[in-house]
C-alpha cells in the first residue's frame, strides 16, 4: 500500500516513545490536540495547561527519589492539581522531612503503600476469575490511604457481602457504589482510523514497537489476522493476554512502517518521546479511532476491574470517556506514553470512567521497544 496510507493508519490511535524523561516532559513538547482536549475537557486555559504540565513533569521527576526518601515508611504519592506538588504519605514522621528535601510535599498517613498493596493482592488472589459480576474492581487510593472496592449500585448478593467481608478482614476497605459495570471497548462500527481483526471487529492502533504495535489483549488472539482501514493486509497477532492482563502485540508486514506518531484527529499529530509513568492526580489523554481526542485525570493505578468476560489485574483508572472501537487505543501525559485502552462505562455523551493497560508492562511482557521520534 501507499506509504501516506500506512503512516495515517498506523497513527490511527497512537504509537511510540521510548526514553528520555526530562527533555521530553517540557511543556514545549505538548502537542498541540494534547493541549486543545485538555482545556476543553479538564476546563483550562492554555496558560494553565502549559503550568499543570510543567508541574506534572516535575512531580515525576522527583517521585523516584521522593519514594526513597520515604523508604518502608511510604504510604503512596500522587500529583495535587490545586497545590501543583507531589504529595508523599508517610507512616513515620521522622521521613517527611527527608521527603521534603527532594522537593515533594509529605503527609503522615496510617497505612504504607506496601501495606495496601499487599491487600489488594491478597483479593486478586481470593477473587480469583470468580469474583461476584456485581462486584465491578478495587484498587488502591493512595490519596484515601485506602482499598477500594466499588459495587454495582441497589445490589444485595451475599456473594458480594462475603467478597467485601474477605477484601476487610486483608485491609483497610472504602466501598464505592457506580451505576454502571465497565465493558470492553471493542466493537464492529466502521469508520475512522483502526484496524481490523479478521476482517470484523474494529479495534485502535496503540503505540509503534520494532516490527509492529502494541494494543489491547481482547481485540484479538495469537494467529489472528488484521487489515487497515483501506482493507490490504497488515499483520497478524503475535501474542495476546486476556483476561489476566489485557494486552497484544501485532507483527506488520513489511509494507507498514511503525512511526512515532499518535494521530491528532485534525488537530495536529502528537510525538510521543518517552514512556514515564504518571502518578495518581496527572493528567491523561487519550487517541481512539472511534471518539478522537479526550482527556482527563489519573484516579488509580493497579486496579483489578472485574468484566463480565474475565478479571483483568494492573489497569490504571482515568476519569477520561471512550467508546466501542477505541479499544488498544494510546493514552499520554504531555508527552510520555502511557498505555492502551482496556474498557469502562459512560461514553463521551455523558461522560464515563476509563481504563487503559500500562504501556510499559506491555513492553516488558513481550521484550519490545517503542519506537520513538
């Protein structure tokens, strides 16, 4: 096919990044639909989008040596939009004055990160693939210095009552009632930037590795072919993880050339240049071939969200909508990559909870490298 073809369809719903960290968080390096899905979604200017991404770059930064600093005593971190800091917790005292030395803000909490941790693996464990469906995911709110479980509203299982009798006894529990379960967002709409699998379900292109892409695991399995949107043959997945994980990786064929490029959706494309992780309180955005460009704010990270077609461990919750097709899609922060699109609830009418499968674990999974710009 045309290489104009490939290069549009591949950027489709994201590919790229690699390393460099500082360099490449400078709020210079935001693209511009970055910028623009930020005001419209997270109601800022474009002054207060370039300072919140500066302050997210930082707290990044520091969060490594932050957490040293803590060392057994810490009790989480995450980014504070209003103060524009990362904010430590720490169950001693004694180690907040170390914390604030490295630049981040420290608060005493009751719980260490590795407490809470330990809990939440303690219910991966206990739930199993059998968890109660009205039971919809935990994680740990490191901001509630809590484990979370939310539960389908109006429920009275007492399969759910033994569930959340267990998840009390591992630890600390908050349990959160939603009004909607999280599904998949895979689908059979046509139209957009995507690729196809066995030439049916649509699913969005996550980020570029050597020799094809990475994207969501229940999009497709091993041995499944995928075509372009023109149609012409694209390549084959190579390995896939679903439920358990939710992640894939995609070989092209020879024709298609992996870019650096996240498609803007008639804003300008996005060149992501690295892959650092962002903390709880960042900002996110996300590509999807079938609702564009939105963006939102990391809630969780490890979350278990139970679907009714398998329990998937490891996804990070954003406040950030999506929709059937913009699955495997790519998610940044400023310029870093972040992962691929899992599933949620709501849509981008009304609004909705999203959850995407770190980039990194991916990459790590299959030993790929990203491919960056």
């Amino acid at each position: 096919m045309k290489r104009t073809s490939l290069m549009k369809s591949v950027g489709v719903a994201g590919l790229v990044a690699g390393a460099a960290v500082a360099v490449c968080l400078a709020p210079s390096a935001a693209a511009q639909p970055v910028a623009d899905a930020m005001q419209r979604d997270l109601g800022l200017t474009a002054e207060q989008v370039q300072t919140r991404l500066a302050q997210e770059a930082m707290a990044m930064n520091l969060a490594p040596a932050a957490q040293s600093a803590a060392g057994q005593a810490f009790g989480g971190s995450w980014y504070d939009a209003a103060a524009g800091r990362l904010v430590v917790g720490v169950t001693d005292t004694a180690r907040a004055d170390a914390v604030r030395a490295t630049g981040a803000d420290a608060v005493t909490v009751a719980h260490t990160q590795a407490a809470l941790d330990a809990a939440k693996s303690a219910l991966d464990g206990y739930a199993g693939q059998t968890a109660p469906k009205e039971v919809t995911g935990w994680y740990v709110d490191e901001q509630a210095n809590s484990l979370v479980v939310t539960v389908e509203q109006g429920v009275a299982n007492p399969a759910v009552q033994q569930f959340l009798d267990f998840a009390r006894s591992a630890g600390p529990v908050r349990v959160d009632s939603v009004t909607q379960a999280p599904h998949l967002f895979g689908g059979n709409v046509v139209g957009g930037d995507a690729y196809y699998i066995n030439n049916a379900a649509r699913c969005s292109v996550g980020f570029s590795v050597s020799g094809g892409f990475v994207s969501a695991g229940h999009c497709g399995s091993a041995g499944d072919s995928v075509t372009g949107p023109d149609g012409s043959a694209m390549g084959t997945f190579q390995a896939s993880s679903f439920p358990g994980n939710d992640y894939s990786y995609v070989r092209t064929d020879s024709s298609w050339t992996p870019t650096s490029t996240v498609d803007g959706y008639g804003n300008g494309d996005v060149r992501v240049a690295g892959s650092t992780a962002a903390g709880v309180g960042s900002s996110v955005c996300r590509s999807g071939s079938t609702s564009g460009w939105h963006c939102g704010t990391i809630q969780a990270t490890n979350q278990t969200v139970n679907y009714s077609e398998g329990t998937v461990s490891g996804l990070t919750k954003t406040n950030a909508c999506a929709e059937p097709g913009d699955s495997g899609g790519s998610w940044v922060s400023g310029s870093q990559a972040q992962g691929v699109t899992s599933g949620g609830s709501g849509d981008c009418t009304s609004g909705g909870t999203t959850y995407f499968q770190p980039v990194n674990e991916i990459l790590s999974a299959y030993g790929l490298s990203l491919v960056t710009g």
